[in-house]
C-alpha cells in the first residue's frame, strides 16, 4: 500500500510542478492504519459512525466493505462513496492543503451507520514525520493568493487535531493566519 501512496502523491505532485520524488517521499513517510468496525445502529434513522472532519495528514487510502456509509462534502452537499470492489477512495488530507496554500483541499467527509449489518474499512494514513515542518510553498503565494497558513510541526498538528472533537475542517484552524 505504501508504494501506491508514494505513486499516488507523485502524480499529485507531478501535476502541480513540483520535484515529485522529493515530496511524495516527505509525504509518505509516517504511515498508520485504523481497521473500522461500524456496527448497525437500529436507533434512529440518522447516525454517525464518524463525524465529520478532514484527514490531518498528506493523503489516505481506504478500503471500504460493500457496505455504503463514508460520504464527503461537495458544495455543502454529502455525496456518497459508493464501495467498489475494484477500487480504493484516495482523500488528500490537511497537509497538502497547507503545503500547496489552498490550491489542493483536503476532502471533508463523514461515516453513517447501517441500520441493519455492520461495516468495516480499512484507512492507510500517509504523511510527513513528526518533526517536519509543513507551510505553504512560495510558488502558491501571490498577491491574490496571500499566505494562508503558518508552518508547523507535524507532530504538534497531530497532538492538536487529536485533543479536539471531529468537526469538520476545524482542524486546520491550528495554523490558520487570521
Ligand atoms: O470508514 C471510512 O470509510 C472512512 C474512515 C475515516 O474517515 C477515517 O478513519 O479517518
Ligand atoms: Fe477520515
């Protein structure tokens, strides 16, 4: 899974004219794995299995059962992922977001329940190491396009996002300029 992320962030990296061995490789470096079992909730007709959020690091890889229920939010609308067994969901997290000053997004998205059966996925989190920096590349700032985000350390991002509730894009909030 680790070289399809490396290929993966290549081609994002590529794609926006950066030294993509350079980058993809910085990106990838810490990988962690959540297994997630989502058991059916019978109680109402609306429940969460995760709250909405983004990613905090540079891309994720998830594997999805057959079973519906991660969803991302495009335009203020959630939008199904509908589970593929030939495919994997690729989602850029928040340090590309920052990396790239806003140009690429990390991807908010949420888990409903199953009323009936349980669902299970498997997400691959690819990102920098704790103690690199990530800010903004000069390349992404201009006078229409003002610095967005303070450098910091990807460790402390981390510490951060993990003490807060899920909501939504709130995480990115740490390093937000103004
Ligand atoms: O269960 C899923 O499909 C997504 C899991 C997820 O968003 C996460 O673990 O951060
Ligand atoms: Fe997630």
């Amino acid at each position: 899974m680790g070289s399809i992320a490396y290929g993966i962030t290549k081609e994002i990296f590529a794609g926006l004219q950066l030294n993509a061995d350079l980058f993809s490789t910085a990106h990838t470096r810490r990988q962690t794995m959540a297994v997630n079992y989502y058991p059916p909730c019978t109680e109402s007709k609306f429940s969460y299995g995760l709250r909405p959020h983004s990613d905090l690091g540079s891309i994720t890889i998830v594997m999805q059962d057959e079973v519906k229920g991660l969803q991302i939010k495009r335009r203020g609308d959630w939008i199904d992922v509908i589970p593929r067994k030939d495919a994997f969901v690729v989602m850029i997290g928040d340090q590309i977001e920052i990396l790239t000053n806003g140009r690429y997004r990390s991807i908010e998205h949420r888990v409903i329940t199953n009323k009936i059966v349980p669902r299970i996925s498997v997400a691959c989190f690819y990102a920098p190491t704790e103690d690199d920096v990530i800010e903004p590349l000069q390349k992404f700032v201009s006078k229409g396009c003002p610095v967005l985000y303070k450098g910091s350390k990807f460790g402390d991002y981390l510490n951060h996002g993990f003490s807060k509730p899920l909501n939504g894009k709130s995480s990115l909030m740490y390093c937000a300029i103004n």
